[in-house]
C-alpha cells in the first residue's frame, strides 16, 4: 500500500517538473497567483522567461504576496484583475499594461486566464505586435501549454467538444480526432451512481459555470466499450472566439480509489483482525475448561460403557473447535503457526467428507493419490484449510457441473545436483477458468471475482500458506478452459508415514509434592488447573488477582517451586508477575499459559525463560510441562545433532526443538568438535559415516573435550557394526536408521534423564 502512495507521489512530481520545462522554453512570461481566502493573491508559479524580463527570479517569490514580490506590477491595475479573474473564473483578453521597474520603463501585452477555482494565471509580451499576429501567437502559446498538459482537457461550447488534448482521448478511450465533436452527453452514463440523470445534471452544472461560478465534481464517465470510470473535474468559463465556452480540466480517480479502498480494506482487516484474536482468546479458554473436564471423565468411564464414546466424542468436538481458534489466531496474527511433519495424502482423505459435500452430485470427483509420499513440514489445520479453499474454488467454477480431480505426487526436479524431493498437490477443475485480468490479481487480499456477498480472501490465504510451508504455486488456466493449481512443499526426512512425537511423559513421571502457585482471572480455567495439579500430588496455592499473588508470594512461609499464570491478565501480566516474584523466590520456575499470544516475547523477556502452555490444554500436556519447568538446573538441555545428510539433520533438530530443546547442528565432524569446543553441550546426536572426519573419530574426539558429554550414536548400516563400535567408545545409546520421531525422542529423554536426576 505505502509502495502504491509512493508510486503515486513520484508520479505527480514528475508531472509538475515535466510541466516546468515547458513552462521554462516558452518565450512568453508565466505568473500564476492562488487567492487566499482573506482575498490576498499569493506568487505560486512562473517561469524563466517572466525572470528575464523582470529581473527578479520568480522562483524564489514562491508563496510571497504579489505586492511583496513584484510592487511594479502592484502599482498598477493587473491585481484587481487578477483577482477577479481568480474569483469568479472569468479570462481576460491581451491588453498593454506599462511597467516602471526602476529606472527603466518596460511595456508588456498582459492575458490573464483562470486555471481553477481561486486560480489565476498571468501571460507576458515584451513588444506590441499588429493584432492579427498578437491572436496567432496567443493561440500557439495557449496551444502548447493545452497540448502538454497532463491533465485531461476539453473545452464545450454548444454542448459538443470543440477541442480536447491527448490526455482526454486517452481518458475517455477515443482517438482525439473522434472526440471532437462528440457531445457531452456521450461521454457519460445514462444514469449517475447515486440515480440521478446525467444529462439533467451536466445542464445544471454547465449553467452555473458559465455565470462565473467555477463547479468541481466527481463524475462517472462512460467509455466506447462500454466501461465506466471516475474522474475529478473542475468546470469553468473562458472567453473564447469572443463567446464564453466551458473549460473541463479532469483526473482519473480509478487509481487512487483502488488505493484508498486498499486502505480502507486493510482498517477492516485490521478491526477483524483484532476481533478475531479477542474472540479465540476468550473461546480458549472456554475450551480449555471443556477439553480439560471431558479429559478427566474419560478417564473415569470404561471403554465399554455408553457414556464413553459420548465423552469421547464431546473431547473430539472441543479439539476441533480448538484447531478453529486457532485458525482465527493464525489470522489475525496473535499466533504462530505449529508446524509438524505432515502427511499431504492424510490431510485430503481427512477432508474428504467435507470435499465430497463441496463438490457436489453435478461434480464428479476424481482422486489419484501416490503411496507412499513424502512427509512436509506444514500445520496440519493450515493445509486442510488450503486444500478446502482450493476446493470451493473449483466448485464455484463449475456452476453447470464438471470435473473436480485432486492428485499427489512426488518428483524431484531436473537440473539441479543436490536437488530435494517436492510433494506436489494439483486440484483442477474443468470450470469457467480465469483471463488474464483475473488472473494478475487472484492473490490480492482485496480483490475478489465472485458475486457481492460471497466470501473473497480464498487464494491469497492460500499463498500464504504456502509461503509459510516454504513451497511454491503454479496455476494453469485460461477463460472456458478451468483452472489446476499445483502445490510444491519439500520433502522432510523419511517417506514412510510416521505417528507424530509423543507429547507427554509417562504417567509415574507427572507426579510430584511441590508447592505451585496457581494465577489466573478465569476462575474455572484457574479452578481446572488447581484440580488437574492437586490430582497428581502439587501443594497449591491458587489466586485469580496478580496482586494477591504477590501478597502471597511475600507472606507465604514455605518455598513456592513453581508460579502456573495466565501470560494476560488485568493489572500485571505473567511476565511481570514471574518477574516480580523472583526477587523473593530467585528460584522459582514459571510456566506461562496464553489463549493468543506470541510465545517468543515471553521467553525474551523471563531468564531464565519460562515455559509455555497454549490454551487450550490436556491435564496431562500441563502437569507434563509443569515436570519441565520444575527441573533443578531450570535451562533446557544443549543438544548437538551432526549429519552430513540435511535433511536428515534439520528433522532431528526439529522434533528436538519442539521438545524444548536447545539445539546445535553441524554437518561435518571437524565442524562438531569447534563448536564443543566454542561450547559445552549436554548431548551429542552424530552420525557414524560422514566425510572428512568419521562418526567414531568425532566421539574419541569430543570424549577427551568434554568427558561427561553424553552421546547417542546414530547410523543406516545394517549389521550394526558401527553402533557396536560406537558403544564400546562410549555411546550413552545407539539408534539404526530409520528410525520414528517417538523412538528418537523416547531415547534422547532416558539419556538425558539420568544426568537430570543426579543434579
């Protein structure tokens, strides 16, 4: 939008410098005065020629009173006519006026013309010439300033078009030979926007203006091919051929409307942008208590009695009214987006239902899904959305019927050496397609080709998801001939569809005897959070009021271990309520629960930094994430993954991430080793067959470094003689490839656990 206004901008500075020069080469002198509205003619224009012959730059007289910056003209009569002219948007014919500048007399032929409302300009010619001559030069020199303009320009008399400039054939979409001539009532609709007939209207307004009352107004004009536009335009008299005629001086409003309605949009945008946000906030934590509760009655019921599927199905509905909110949070950017390795088959046939009432009984569907395919790195909610948006689209393509086909891929692309695996996703459909006009502007926000009423922002949803999945979009189409959308996502780690990393401990691992500090102004999220603890062991002390929570935090006798807060509260946020309370308790470990807000402010602004909890939560997610903020050294451990395979890599390093993990990487093992040696690390994941320095070498290596380092020695040679090697060097646990994100992390917690419990 700021490039569109800059755009803009430039334009018309280039405009009014273009317009300068020619001023400037012209041999006759220029003034232009504005008239204030306390009846003072202010210096808003001239040119070389008027310098010369004055001697006074008339540049550097911009916005000084016309008897400030020129009293030889003051003392004369030009200001009073000047002033009328400027007023009442008369002209006035060429007539000598003597000037004494100095010492030296100077007699000059004077025309004055009025430009706009309050607006005047002011012609100069040094010598007399014989009147026939004076009226052609008047003409040429009327003639170019007309010609160049870059503003539309016509002039009426009769009700017809008797001169126009090229801006005005280019305006109204005529050659300027076939706009002359053409009367005015061709150029405009039958009707107005606002009902009113135009042909009524223009009567008016051409009447007012030739009594002197210059009119400005926003019309819509009608084109040749039937098209219409808006236009700013000015209407005034001048005397021509000795009669009074209509000068229409106009501007398209086509651009700036766009970029006003742009404007105007995105305020909308933003407005339901923060109403989304406010909403999921609030629903959050109303789902919180929903899910939370329909939890623990799960629990309590057997998998046989009736009540459990009811139960069950009660837990399904908030978990998929919680993927809802947190779409809206994703809109209106108070969230970011979680992404996991995804399945893109898993995600179509999960949506299948929903796919198949979109499309229709006159839509047949076609599904060519490849198996197995490649895993990418996505939010699951996202790409149901995106593929659902697509979708509709093709059914709104389609109102007689057709052909709806979706199908999965994986291709590599020709070319490249170390090119990475793509799934692609194509929908097509055998619909109405799209010109080229839709089709430049399919992924803007605020431009939609449906009907009035129905909903736009599809596509550009779409894009951004994409965007956010690091992938890229192709569309095919052309008018009658539908459209296909194809969808490239790169390939993660692995291509055998694989159970997502386990989310919580053990249940023997949830229990503990610490006092916990519970602060939340929801009293029944605070109410579910007291209970979930208490169930599995915590002392609680539980407020709904930051202010109280200090209180408690000063007068309690007991060491509080750990402070559970909503991150938003009235009065004092989470952080600063965790901030505030470690001066007492410099201990204390934190753990933030938020319904919508970003979760890396939060770490920046607690060190050490908290935990989090996004709302809404399982019992056990919680008490899970409480084990995690309660342990003694209150930093994550340091892991270091080393794999000359990136893609490898770059899974490990985040599945650990999303653990909470602090990770390292390296792709070779001399990169290791200066790394460890930069910085101590907890846990060392390497590879066992890497170039340049090998797997077993780079453990020798880092076990002289750092001779508590634990390490876990990872290898796709099957007989296993490698992680045999690597154990006997010292290897806390060796893992074959493949291997399943809950595998990989199951080891890393029994390895690290230990070292945990020792501290």
């Amino acid at each position: 939008m700021q490039e569109d206004l800059q755009s803009l901008r430039l334009s018309l500075v280039q405009s009014e410098e273009r317009l300068q020069r020619i001023l400037d080469s012209s041999p006759f002198g220029f003034h232009q005065y504005d008239l204030t509205p306390q009846q003072q003619l202010v210096v808003t224009g001239g040119n070389r020629t008027a310098s010369q012959l004055f001697g006074v730059d008339s540049r550097q007289q911009f916005g000084k009173r016309l008897e400030e910056a020129f009293p030889f003209l003051a003392a004369t009569d030009l200001p009073a006519e000047i002033l009328r002219v400027a007023s009442e948007g008369a002209g006035v014919p060429p007539r000598e006026v003597h000037l004494q500048i100095g010492s030296r007399p100077l007699t000059l032929r004077v025309s004055l013309q009025a430009l706009a409302p309050h607006r005047a300009a002011v012609f100069f010619e040094e010598s007399p010439v014989p009147p026939i001559a004076q009226a052609e030069d008047q003409s040429v020199r009327f003639r170019s300033v007309f010609e160049q303009a870059n503003e539309a320009m016509i002039v009426i008399g009769d009700g017809r078009v008797v001169e126009c400039n090229p801006k005005a054939g280019e305006l109204f979409g005529y050659p300027q030979s076939e706009l002359l001539g053409k009367a005015v009532g061709e150029l405009s609709p039958v009707l107005q926007p606002d009902g009113a007939k135009s042909e009524a209207r223009i009567g008016e307004l051409e009447n007012r203006a030739l009594t002197g009352e210059p009119q400005w107004l926003t019309w819509t004009h009608l084109r040749p091919d039937g098209s219409t536009f808006i236009a700013e335009s000015s209407m005034s008299r001048a005397w021509i051929d000795g009669r009074w005629h209509l000068v229409v001086v106009s501007r398209d409003l086509t651009e700036r409307n766009r970029i006003e309605e742009g404007q105007r949009q995105a305020q909308k945008m933003e407005a339901v942008s923060r109403l989304a946000g406010r909403m999921a906030h609030d629903f959050n934590n109303c789902l919180t208590v929903i899910n939370g509760y329909s939890a623990w009655m799960k629990q309590y019921v057997l998998p046989e009695d009736p009540l459990y599927s009811q139960v069950a199905e009660i837990q399904k509905a908030g978990q998929n009214a919680a993927d809802l909110t947190r779409r809206l949070l994703s809109f209106s950017r108070h969230d970011a987006v979680e992404s996991h390795p995804v399945d893109l088959n898993q995600v179509v046939m999960n949506a299948i239902d929903a796919i198949q009432a979109l499309a229709s009984e006159r839509i047949e569907l076609k599904l060519n899904l490849q198996r197995p395919l490649g895993l990418v790195l996505c939010d699951e909610a996202e790409l149901r959305q995106m593929v659902l948006n697509l979708v509709s689209n093709a059914h709104d393509a389609m109102p007689r019927g057709g052909v709806l086909s979706i199908e999965t891929r994986e291709d590599t692309p020709s070319g490249a050496q170390h090119a990475r695996a793509q799934v692609q996703l194509s929908i097509g459909d055998t619909g109405l397609g799209m010109d080229e006009t839709v089709r430049s502007r399919m992924f803007d926000p605020y431009f939609t080709n449906k009907e009035a009423g129905r909903a736009g922002l599809g596509l550009s949803v779409v894009h951004g998801i994409v965007q956010r999945c690091r992938g890229h979009m192709e569309v095919a189409t052309s008018a009658g001939k539908g459209t296909t959308f194809t969808i490239s996502l790169p390939v993660q780690a692995g291509h055998a569809p694989v159970s997502p990393p386990e989310k919580y401990a053990q249940v023997d691992a949830l229990f503990g005897t610490e006092t916990v500090l519970v602060v939340d102004d929801h009293e029944q999220v605070r109410r579910l959070t007291t209970m979930t603890l208490q169930r599995y062991g915590y002392q609680v002390l539980e407020t709904g009021d930051p202010r109280e929570a200090l209180f408690i935090g000063e007068s309690y006798p007991g060491q509080i271990s750990l402070l559970v807060t909503d991150l938003v509260m009235h009065e004092l946020s989470g952080v600063e309520l965790g901030r505030a309370l470690r001066v007492r308790h410099p201990d204390l470990g934190v753990v933030l629960m938020t319904a919508y807000s970003d979760p890396k402010v939060a770490i920046r602004e607690l060190d050490p930094p908290p935990v989090l909890v996004q709302k809404p939560y399982e019992p056990d997610l919680l008490v899970t994430k409480v084990r995690e903020a309660l342990r003694s050294d209150r930093r994550p451990a340091r892991v270091l993954v080393v794999d000359d395979d990136p893609s490898v890599r770059e899974f490990l390093c985040f599945l650990l991430q999303q653990q909470g993990y602090e990770v390292a990487q390296a792709g070779t093992g001399r990169e290791a080793i200066a790394l460890v040696k930069a910085s101590p690390v907890d846990l060392l994941v390497t590879d066992l067959v890497m170039p340049e320095i090998e797997g077993l070498e780079t453990i020798q290596t880092l076990r002289k470094l750092q001779p508590e380092l634990l390490i876990i020695a990872i290898s796709g040679y099957q007989d296993g003689r490698f992680l045999t090697i690597a154990s006997k060097l010292g290897s806390s646990a060796t893992l074959a490839k493949p291997f399943s994100p809950r595998e990989f992390l199951e080891t890393v917690r029994s390895v690290l656990r230990p070292a945990a419990g020792s501290e």
